[in-house]
C-alpha cells in the first residue's frame, strides 16, 4: 500500500507538469489542450494534489 501512493504522487506530478507545459504553451502540438491555460490550472492542481500525498507519504513513513 505504501508503494501504491508514492507511485501515485510521482505519476500525479509527472501528468501535471505534462499538463502545465501543453497548458501554456511550451510543450508544442496539435492536441486540443495545447495553448489551453484550463490544462496549466488543472496541471498545478494535479502536482499540488501530488505534493501533498508525497509529504502525507514521507511523514507515515517516519512515524513509524
């Protein structure tokens, strides 16, 4: 279970940075999200979301 949620929040903040970059522009494309700033505010929610479950993460594993 503790692996399942470190890989979790790895892949939460890979897909957002993703997400972030086709959001604004600087990862170039033709897809639907490319130049889309909605992509970059869910990509920054996705990584903050990521964050948080990696820091909830770390400090389990230091309790106990």
């Amino acid at each position: 279970m503790i692996r399942s949620r470190t890989i979790l929040a790895i892949i939460l903040i890979a897909i957002g940075l993703a997400w972030i970059g086709q959001g604004t522009g600087l990862l170039k494309g033709t897809g639907f999200m490319v130049g889309d700033p909605k992509w970059a505010v869910i990509g920054a929610a996705a990584v903050v979301a990521g964050i948080a479950l990696g820091v909830l993460e770390i400090r389990r594993r230091r309790q106990a």
